[in-house]
C-alpha cells in the first residue's frame, strides 16, 4: 500500500493525492454499509441496474458527485447519503443526463445554507438535504412518463350477457309481429296470431314499436336496457331529444329508462271546470 502511495504520488499533486484517499476511503465505507444492508435485509433491498455486488451502484454515485461541475469538493458523508437516496432507477436510466443534473444543483452551497438557517437539528438534517436535491432533480427531470396501457379486448360481465340475450329475444319477437301484421288481413287476425305466441297486449305493442324503430340497429339495443328501449322509441319522445340520445349510445354513453322518460315534455294539469 505505501509503494502503491508513493507511486500516485510521483504523478499527482498534494491536493490531488489527498482527494484519491478520501474517494478510496469513503468507496470502502460505502461498500460495507452498502453490502451490509443487502445481507441484513435480502429481497428488500434491491438493486436491478446494478446487480448483486454494488459496486456498479457505488461507481455512478461518486461519479455524479465527482464529475458533476463545482461539487468536487461534496464528497463529505452528508452529500454522499443524500444524492444516494435521490438515486431513483427513472432517473439513473438517463445515463449522462443524471450526472449532468448536478451541474444545476450546488451540494455543499445547499448543505451549507440548510446549517445556516438551523431550523432542524443536525440528525434530522440530513432528511431535509434529500428532500430539496429530490425536488430539484423532479424540476429538471419533469414529471415520470407513464407506458401506455396495453390495450385490452372489453370483457362483458355475466349480467351484460344475460341482459343483451333477453333483449334480443324480445326484439327478435317484434320483429315476427311485423311480419305477421303485414301479412294479417284484420286486426281479429292480429289478435289471434298474438295470442298464439303468448304476449300481452301491451307487450305485444311495445315489441312492435321498439323492433320497428330499433330492429336492425344493434348498436343501439345492444346497448340498453329493455325498459330503456320502450322509452327511446315511445312517441311521447320528442325526436329532437331521441336524435340526441341515439347518437350519444354510439359514441359509448349509456343510460337508464329513468334518465329517458325524464326528456319528455311535462303534460299540463287538467283545467277544473267552474262550478
């Protein structure tokens, strides 16, 4: 180790010699705090840029400190602990732009002003160190760029399932009641044919209405409620606000027979005659 000194010292200066010292000191109280904390606490403490051993994590920590402009003289135990824990696998990833970072952020000014102020104790410094070389970094860095989402095919729920089936089956028996009603020569025909397939009156009417209005469109009955379909295609409807309504279900929109039903005009109150 003396040969080796003596050696640097031939080719170096006083200064610089002194600096080599303190790096390769402060390299070695780096390495066994580093692996220590990886033997104590295993998979929490994980380094993926830089593998198992550390070394790769110590090497681009003096670096940003050493080779960034005017923080030659940061390499002291507050800054070293500090730019390590700003040390964000985001940011590292950058390469040269990191350590060009530090070129903006003056350690040892900041470390000094924080002492200068004295608003914390010496052991809760260090915390507040972090934080403001932290906040600067994010305002050169800017704010993290998320990967786009993949992209994935929609899933439809059971329920969905089951609501578009029951829908279909309606409008598929709609769609038979205009057949027959274009080809029934009365309405007692009509009627009869009704009965034949089980359906109400009123159900028989809403069928017709919707399968007319809706029938060849699944887009949009695909896309409701049954209820919600009676609403869309009932005549109390005004067609300015069906218009509206059936171009908002194509874009994606969906809604309830309630928040249809409530386009419709409000009727007047019946006059009481005089008595």
């Amino acid at each position: 180790m003396q040969s080796y000194s003596a050696e640097l010292g031939d080719v170096l200066t006083e200064p610089e010699l002194a600096l080599v010292k303190q790096v390769a000191s402060l390299q070695i109280k780096i390495e066994q705090r580093y692996l220590y904390r990886r033997n104590r606490y295993g998979d929490m403490f994980r380094d993926d840029d830089f593998g198992t051993d550390g070394r790769g994590f110590i090497t681009l920590l003096l670096r940003t400190i050493l080779e960034s402009e005017e923080n030659q003289n940061a390499l002291i135990e507050p800054v070293v602990s500090a730019v390590a824990s700003c040390m964000r696998a985001t940011w590292i990833r950058r390469g040269i732009e990191w350590i060009a970072a530090f070129d903006r952020i003056p350690l040892v000014d900041i470390l000094n002003k924080l002492r200068e102020l004295d608003l914390s104790p010496e052991n809760e410094l260090q915390h507040h160190y972090a934080i403001g070389i932290e906040r600067r970094l994010w305002r050169i860095f800017g704010p993290d760029v998320a990967p786009a989402p993949k992209a994935k095919a929609p899933r439809k729920s059971a329920r969905a399932a089951t609501r578009i089936l029951a829908v279909e089956k309606k409008i598929a028996f709609g769609l038979q009641l205009l057949d027959v009603q274009s080809t029934a020569s009365s309405k007692i025909e009509l009627a009869r044919l009704r009965r034949k397939f089980g359906a109400e009156p009123i159900s028989a009417q809403e069928a017709l209405r919707v399968a007319r209005a809706y029938g060849k469109r699944p887009e949009i009955y695909r896309s409701l409620t049954w209820l919600a379909l009676v609403e869309l295609s009932s005549p109390s409807l005004p067609a300015a606000a069906r218009t509206e309504f059936e171009s908002k279900i194509i874009a994606g929109s969906r809604f309830t027979h309630t928040q249809i039903r409530a386009r419709r005009p409000l009727k007047k109150p019946a006059r009481r005659m005089a008595a």
